[in-house]
C-alpha cells in the first residue's frame, strides 16, 4: 500500500454492504469480506500463473487472467 493511500473505516464497508445486501451483518464481515476477495485473488494470479505457462508466455498476461476468471469466480459464488 502506498503512503498516500488511506482505507475505507471498517463503518463506511458495513454501511456500504448491508446497504447493497438488506440483511443485517455481523460485527466482523468486513473482515470476512477482505480475507475472502485476498483468497479469490491469490486463487486468480495461481491459476493465471499456471494458464500463462501452459500458453508458453514468458509471464502472467492480461489474456491468461481473463481465461481464467470465469472458472475461479464460479469458484468462489456461494
């Protein structure tokens, strides 16, 4: 994170989810939120990592993410 950057307060998220869900939320789902979006994209760069060496690509490319974020967001819908 860069110096300059500042973070939503944890109020802001949960207005902004219960906002967009209509359901009451839990004291801590902003943390389950940004612990669940950091394991969808260490699962996405994986996946595109392994798409870009099969493609035989010297790294990962915008292409190989875009192959594989179908699969890895069906992945994670629940």
């Amino acid at each position: 994170m860069t110096p300059g950057q500042k973070l939503y307060p944890r109020a802001t998220v949960k207005k902004i989810v219960k906002a967009h869900s209509g359901c009451n939320i839990s004291k801590n789902v902003d943390v389950m939120i940004f612990l669940d979006y950091m394991l969808f994209m260490q699962t996405l760069m994986k996946e595109s990592a392994i798409e870009a060496k099969q493609g035989n690509e010297r790294g990962i490319t915008a292409r190989s993410v875009r192959r594989v974020t179908g699969d890895t967001l069906a992945k994670f819908k629940g």
